[in-house]
C-alpha cells in the first residue's frame, strides 16, 4: 500500500484528487495539506462526511516527508517551485500539477508566468505527465509534471497527425472551450454566477500560458517548430473543455485513411476514443471521467482538417491524469481507480 | 399607423416579434397566424396575459391580405415559399424571416435545403435584410429575405475586412457557437435539458445550411470568391451566438489601424458596437438587444486576425433585425422598438 | 419632463432601473451616482454602450438635489437612511428602495438590520410602495419605501385571503425560491459560478429579515398579528422569485369561490394575473417583466390552501414596482415604461 | 460472483445502475435488456464506450431468467407488473425500481397510477426497500420493491420524529423541487431545455402520485394515520432532490434534544448524515452520492419543524439504492460500489 499525500486540498484539483484516491485499491492517503486553509476535510468539503476523517494541515515538508512516499502538488503556479525540491531531496516521488515544470527554457517561463524560475535543476528533469505519448518516460521518473488542461485535450488530438505528417501541418488553429472549474476556486467577480450563467465569451485571446506549452510539446513530436493559434472561452458549465482545432494542410489528405491512422495510433488506448466518422465528441460523455473523446472531419477539398477533442478538465486534464501518471510510475494497472 | 401581421406566432422567432412589435409606436399587429397552433395568444404563451387579447388564426392568405400592410412570416424552412408569391402578387410589403430567399442559385438552395425551390421568381427579387451593409436596397424594396443568424453575425464581423482589403484574406475559419433557441421550438431528444444542460458539442461539423449563405455574401463584398470553413456547436443556454473567426492573412495588417478602420465602417451604426482593442463581447451584452458587439486582435506576427462577434440569435439574428428591415422600409425612425 | 436620478447604479437594482427608465416616456434620467464605482456608465455596464453617455458621479446630496426632482435609492441596507432625510428636506421625492424604510418599530429594525435606526422621523412618514395594495396613499406622498423582494410576492399573494378571511387562517407556511440576482452584486464564494450551478439550497431558515417585513403588512392587512414560517432558497437561474405558500384554515373554504374572489379582487390590475385553476406559475413568464403571476389550489379536505406566487425580483419585486410607484405618484399612465 | 440483470438500461436509472454495477466487485453484469430499444450499450449511451462490450437486447424473460441470478427492473410503471410474477417463479431475486408494488392498498394503486394491478399475489409479499428502516426484511426477501425517489427523501427526513414522537404530529407540508431527470427520459415539451433553463415551476400541486408512497408508510411508522400536503417542483438542473418540510406541532420540542436523537436513530448509518444545528444540506454535497443530508431547525416558538433533506433522485433516489439494497440481500458490505 503506498502512502500518498495531497498539497492543495481546497482547491478543486485538490479535491477531485482525493476523490479518486479514496477509491484507489493500491494506495492510501496519510496525509492532506493546504498553504492558508486547514480543518476537517469533510468541513472543508462536506461531501467528503462519511467518507473520510482526514485533516488537512497547513503544509509542512517535513511532515509530508515522513507521512508519504509519494506527493501530489495541487498548488497554484509559482507556489510549487518552492516545494518540489526538498521533496525530491528526500527521495520522495512527485507529481506536480502545476505549471511550474511544463516550460522547459526559462525565458519562456518567465514571460508567462511572471516569475523568474527557481527550481531549473528539476525543471530540466521533470518529465512531461501525457500518459498515452510518454509512458515510458514516466515509468521511469520520481517527478512528473502534469499536463495542463487544455493541452491535453489539444496535444491528445494532434499527437497522431503531427508525429506522422509534421511536413502537411499549414497552420493550426485552437478554438478553445472550457467549464468554470478550469479557473479554480478564485473568488472574483468574473466568475460569479450573474456573470458567468447565460453568457458566453473569450477570454485572454492569443495571451494564455497554455499556448507555449502546447507549442513546446507539438514541436517535439513534430520535429520542427509548430506554431499555433489559440483563443480559450468561457463555458456556463461546472467543468469541461472542448476544442475545435482547424488545420489548415499543405496537401491533400484522405479521410478514411486518416481516421483509420488515429485508431491505430490509440489502439491500445483505454481512456483515448477516437469517435467513427461522423460523430462528434459531447462534454456529457467525458464529464466525470478520465476519457479523451477526438471527432474527425475533413473538408471537401481535404485541405482543412477539423478535430473535436473533449476531455474533463479536472479528471483527464488534471487529477485524473495524475492518478494515471502515478499507476504508470508504480506500475499499477493503469486504469486503476479512473474507470 | 401601419397594419402588421406575423405568421408562424407559435415559435420563438414569431414570439420575439410579438414582443417587439407591441412595444413599437408606429404599428399596429393586426394578425397573427401558424400553421397548426390555433387560439388565444396569451394561452401559446402566457407571459402575453394582459398584454394582448390577439386570436392565433390558421394560416389563411386571404385573411392576412385583408388584415395586414405588412407581413412578417416566420416560417420554417420551405414553408415561406409557398406562401410569399400570394402576399406579393396582392401589393403587400413582406419580411421572410426564413431560409427560402438568401441562397440565389437553384442547385445551392436544393443542395442545402433538400428542396427544389417553388418561388424562383421573387427570388430573384428578395433584397437580403442586412440592414447595415444593404440599407439602400431595403429602403426601397417591398420583399426582404432575412439574414440567418449565424451569417448576421459573421457578415457584420467580416464586412469592414472583406470589403476593404479582400486580397488579405488567405483564409477565413468560423467557432460559432449558439444558444439552443437556434434550433427552434423542435421537441426532440437531442434539445432536452437533460441532454443539453452542462453539455457542450460541435454539430454539422462543415455541413450547416448557413455556410453557403455567408460564402456568398462575403463573396459579393469581396468582389470574388470567399469560402470558409464553418463549424457551429450548441450552448448550454437560451439565446446568443458568439462567434470566434480566425483569418489568416497573405500579408501582415496593422492592429490600431484596422480597429481604426472598423470603428469608422460602423461610425454612424446604433447597432454594430466595435470594441476597443483589448475587449471581448460578451454574450450577455448583447442578449436580448439588437446590438452586434465586435471584438479584434492581431497576432503578434500580424498575419493572424481573430474576430469576436457576438449577437442575440432571435433579435439581431432574427425579430430584432426583421424590425430594424421594417424600419428602414417604412422610413421610421431606425431604433424604434429596438433600444 | 420629469428629471430622474439613480443612486447605485453599480448594482442590479440600479442597472435594472436605468434599463427601464431610458425608455420611459415622461422623464429623463439627469444624474447617475453610486458610493464607490465611479465613470461613464456603459463602462460599469457594457450593455448600455450606445444607449446612454451617463457618467456615474461618486454620490453628494447636492448634486442630486440641483439634477433631480425625483431620486431612486438603489443603495445597500443601511446606507440609504444617511441620505433620505437631506432629499426629502430639500422638497425632492424620494422613492428608496433599501429596507431602511419598511419596518416601522425601531427595535424590529434593530433586530433584524443589526443597527439603529438613524432617520425614525421619516420612518414614521415613509409609505410602503405595494402599489396594488396602497395606490391612494402612494399618489399622495413624496417618498416611498420600495417592498422587499420575498415580500412583494408573498403580499400579493396573500392580499386577498388576509384581509378578507382573516379568521378562517390558522398557520401560513411560505417556501420561497429565488434566483441568484437577489443577494445583489456581492463577490464571495457562496455565489461563485461553480457553487451555485446545479446546486440548490435553503438558507437564513427562519432567520430572514424579511419575514418581519411581511409579518407586518399581513397583520397590517388582517386587522390582527399574523406570523408566519419563512424560508428562502437559492435557485440557480439568474432572477426571479417563486413562493409556495401553504395556508392551514380553521374552516373550510370553496375553491371557486376562493379563486372567484381574487379575480375580483385583482379585477383592474394589470400587473396582478391570477391564474385559472389548475394552472401554476412559471418563472419564465414573469421574468423581465413587472408582472405577479398567482395560482391557487385547495386540498381535497379543503383545510390546506397551496398559492403559488411568481414575481421577476429585480422588476416587480425591485425597480419595475419602483417605477410603478413613481408613475403613481406622479400620475402618469401606471403601466408606462411597464409593458 | 452474482450475475446480475438490468431491464430497462436505455432509462436514466438503467444508465446509473450499470455504472453503479460495473464497478462493484462482488457482482458481474450479465444481462441488459429494454423493451424498446436494443444494440451495443455503448450506443445507446456513448459514455460507456471502453467500460463495457455489453449489448442490450429487447426483454425476453427466459433469457433474463438464464443469465441471472438478480434481476433489476428500471421499467415505467405498469410495466414491472407484467415481469415480476415470471422472473420470482422462475426463483430470481427481483429488485423493481418502479412504482408498481410500493402502493398495498389495490383502490390506492389503480386511482394513483390509472391502472388495475396484475399481480396482487406479489404486491403482497413485496418488501419496500428503505434500506435504513427496513434492513431486516430487505435481508430476508428474494423481493424488494425500491422506494420512489421522493418518499426516499421525505421518509429518511421524517423517520425519526414520526416513530418516536408520532402524536407530537399536528401537520406536514413538503415542499419537493427536484431535477428534470427525476421525468425519465421522456421527450416532452415541457421538458425541452428552451422551457426548463432559467425557469421554475410548481406541478402536479396536490396530486403526485408520490403523496400515498409517503403517507402509507409514514402511517406505518407512526403507527397511526398521517396525512401529507405534498407540492413538487421542477428545478432547472440534472440531478437532485431537496425537501423542505414543514411540521406544526401539538406540543414544544426541545431542539438540541431532537437534534442528538436524530443523531442518534442514525448513529450507525454510512449513508444518512444529519447535519449540525445551523447546517443545511446542499444538492451539490450529495449529488453523485448515495447519502441523504438532513438538517433540522425548529422555531423561536418551538412549535415548527423545518426538516431539509437532500438526495440525489437517480442514486439514493433509486439505483443506489437499489444497489444498497442487493447489498442488503447478498451479505455483501452495504457500501460496496457505493462509497
């Protein structure tokens, strides 16, 4: 039984977390922390009453050290790469959802999350949490940083194209659509109810810290640099995201070739389904669950490809992935606690 | 004091106007007509109680022609056809809110609407109702063809670009995404709540009947072929269509220009609202008014344009804009009813 | 043409105040102010960007008594009692719409506002603005205290019963539901998006300051103390208020003869719609309108009496019953800028 | 590993009972059949996609009868009845989740549910699955008929007052709301998304068929007659019931004494959490889960119970309980697949 920890608790990563690791048959969690919040978790989360009497502490490393072999970071950007070293010192495993350890050069941290970066020892050896593309990676590694949100569903649904034609990609457009809880628990007028029900919008258009890392990893699979083009918008949904990605190609492609090249390229995925032409993911049949739904349609004139990617963004595209991050790096069965 | 009639009162489009018109100082409704709902207005919809004591009649041409200066007919989709050449032929004014008169070629009506077309005459005829681009044309005119919803949207987004550089454009993708009253008052499984609330998904992925009416007005203000590349999906709410239009350009553009050149096309419109660089629309900005809200920002290699517009599907896209048509064809002043 | 002003517009009531009051026929809106925001108001309020060039000034008595003849207070609990006294002294009408004005004993407001009362001589003066209930003394005063939202449509509900029947009630019961809108523009974590939506919840169970506000115009109305059980709940929808009320009798009464008496009883009043029997009231058809829709059923033993009461708690229940007062109290057609 | 069968999976609750079932370790699902609709279960519900292969034939109780040892009927009611009589013969265990054996009384089934019952034999020896009440009995029978979701709620809530303080027992109103997918999955009007989201409506005022189920067995409870006034209401969300119950009483009750009973009737009960003083429960603590949350409130005059209680209507509602209650006859933990 491995002892897990959770730094993060009263956020909804946090949460979703503990959820799933409640339910985990392998793994036992001894110890929860927050920086400001601390109590009962089912006071913190009543819906956890009955189902566990943990508490939450106000997050110490030397209690995380002794209580856990392995800790999950659910902490805001810029917090965890205060935290990750000591506990990689220790012998510790990490699972890091933050963005702290997705940008590998610094500028580019810098320019995005608006601190200079503290930790590029581990930043250069974190390994990137995308289950289906780096598997074998990850199952080697103490630290995975995992994925943002909406560059899992967007990395999911290019991987096949750009690793198998980097040279036909003309341009890449990602319209992005995503529930609330892809803001966390910030308490800020924007996100209140009159302002967020009943409305519609984009949000941080061209300027989201998301793009680089979507550009960063669809460059190395491409073997060249990919650039893109990506507008995030605002869902009156709990959680969710959908993208619609336009690719503009260079030359012609056939559809059933195409369509026939994603399901090899997923085959022996369980929690990625490549939807039969003609359909097209929706949010109710990924929402709750660890799945990556990918619509494809060609243009007439097969030089526009559409992909539909649907994930829920705080299963698949935070805490579920990282409960899959850590069945890989113990070598639990995969689908452990996410089916 | 202008005699008005709306056929087609048991939908939200023929509601809407309803609305509308009862608010509007210089006409009357003196008819209003479906094709199978019958009886007391404020029974199809009780929110009229004490507003209005008007009696839904089945539809009767002779009726209309008798009761009515001007008909509104909010029809669906291969219905107005049957009905237009009558009202026409009689002397009176009319304002299709359907799709029968925006596609002007035969086969492309045919091929979109599953139909052959029964009315090629009046066709020919219909000035299309975009009330900011064809003004002129409607003022003069007794038979407007309503514009569609998603094409009012993207038209108004995309008129200053097309018209004025049309040689810029290499390529124009259209996110559209609506509110369920898109659709209409259809009860069928895909429109429950359960299967639309906290749901989000693309739908008629390249294949919706709007794309070859914007194609062919963009086309006519370009002064050569435009195509794009449409994709509309359904939101978890009432009314409001907000689109995200990525265009790649052949050559770089300058930002406070451009804005610049889009705040002087639509200097002396009340409707169309280009915001400042920086701002997005918001749909509830916009929901339940006539107002067309523009937003536009500039890659940072200039050669990507992203447009947001954002419009109330059932008053901009529809009642709201056959008021503003009605406006301009009787010489009223062009706000009236509508602020 | 009567000149107007609105202080606080930063909030719902206010926004909603304005929306009706630009087009109402007989006045003119001359001063906008608030206690904090201040700048044009289609900044604070994007949707009226080319609906008006109002500037909100920071609230100061003076500017509001040279601007205005008539003043809407749309101010917090608490604050409006430090401005109605300077207004009124200066000869200006006052319409307030806070609950400064509405509870008469000042130990009751004490109780239930937690502060003393600081104006107890316009106190005494204020007229309660249920405008169907107290028309002739509204016409003959110049300041009004706007009801409650819960009030408004517990009070109309209850009118007739109350006052005509007064001995046949033997407990009243109101379960009241109210959409998001009515805690006002308050940022906390109890309103953000993500803990509203898809939840529901009772709150201040029988700890309501309105229940005092209702307590004392129904036994106002009944000749005699009336009390009742009250408890409000959170609705996840952005306005509107719906209330069952469940009235134990101490004898029987008839159902037609019941709903006979208040169609009588509501007979001329055009924002007062009481429903035909076996028909309930829908949010839908009241909200963004200034109506109160009733329905009314009576049990099998014919001992238990269930009304149901709709009512939109930023119109009727807040700026439309606001406006209804004023034109009222000046006037002018009841139903201006109403309908 | 029991073998088990759901009739009735193209349902709501057929869908959250093989998602209960799927994940429970002491059973296996060998049989999934509806009367109307047939093929893969992961058509029908593409969520199942990579959890299931399981195909869904058109109901043929011979085959039910081979594959299963339990069988689970998700069926509308007037159709269990034709079912049950064949599969308990055959010497299945039979869970129904319908309306049809939870009414004794034939006169009170047929005026309910406007159909003679087929099978009094059963309807006799059917024991009603309110697990927390009827444990013993659950374990002993072959037979349960599984409580509608309304009366789950309303019992849990009134359990311990009616059985310990029956004659303290002056009147009960419950005041239901519950979300749309307490309908089914029935395409109707009034369910369509356009006339559910942002509204809010009483139905079936006095007249749901829920009344008798709550009242026969809170009669049996008290061991005396009680009566209900029992109004429900349609909330714009998926899931979620919440009651707020009003009981006058004979005589004074202390609340912290009926607060530490209330603890203590469910002292030992996973699934029934009774919140603290000043508590309430919210739909989203409960949503997903098989609990019932029930907070208590009584008036400054001690003469007035306000109970609130929450469930999820499509687990503790009905398939988890369900499932709880094949737990219940199996030995199994009760927990199991349901924490």
């Amino acid at each position: 039984m491995v002892r897990v920890g959770i730094v993060g608790i009263s956020g909804f990563s946090g949460k979703v977390l503990l959820d799933l690791l409640l339910n985990h048959k392998d793994v036992r969690v001894t110890y929860v922390a927050a920086n400001s919040t601390t109590g009962r978790v089912d006071t913190i989360w009543p819906e956890f009453k009955n189902r566990t009497e943990l508490v939450c502490a106000k997050y110490a490393s030397q209690e995380a050290i002794e209580a856990c072999d392995l800790i999950f970071l659910a902490l805001p950007h810029t917090e965890s790469m205060n935290v990750v070293g000591t506990l990689l010192a220790a012998g510790k495993n990490v699972i890091d959802l933050s963005g702290d350890y997705r940008l590998k050069k610094l500028p580019l941290y810098k320019k995005w999350y608006h601190a200079d970066h503290k930790d590029p020892k581990n930043l250069a050896k974190a390994v990137y949490g995308l289950c289906e593309i780096y598997r074998t990676k990850i199952a080697k590694t103490k630290f995975v940083s995992n994925p943002g949100c909406y560059p899992t569903a967007a990395l999911l649904a290019l991987a096949p194209l750009v690793s198998i034609y980097p040279k036909k990609i003309a341009s890449i457009a990602i319209d992005a659509k995503s529930g609330v809880s892809g803001a966390g628990r910030k308490v800020a007028e924007g996100f209140m109810y009159c302002f967020v029900n009943e409305n519609f919008k984009a949000y941080r258009v061209l300027n989201h810290q998301h793009t680089p890392e979507i550009e960063q990893y669809l460059s190395r699979m491409a073997g060249k640099a990919v650039t893109t083009t990506f507008v995030p918008h605002l869902l009156p949904i709990d959680s969710g995201i959908l993208e619609t990605i336009y690719v503009r190609l260079n030359s012609v492609l056939n559809e059933s070739a195409l369509h026939e090249m994603y399901k090899k390229f997923y085959k022996t995925e369980t929690f990625v389904r490549v939807l039969d032409l003609g359909q097209q993911p929706e949010l109710r049949h990924v929402v709750k669950t660890n799945f990556c739904d990918i619509g494809l349609t060609l243009s007439e004139d097969r030089k526009t490809l559409v992909i539909t990617s649907a994930i829920d963004n705080l299963v698949k595209g935070a805490a579920g992935q990282a409960v899959q991050n850590m069945n890989i790096m113990y070598g639990f069965n995969e689908t452990e606690g996410l089916l």
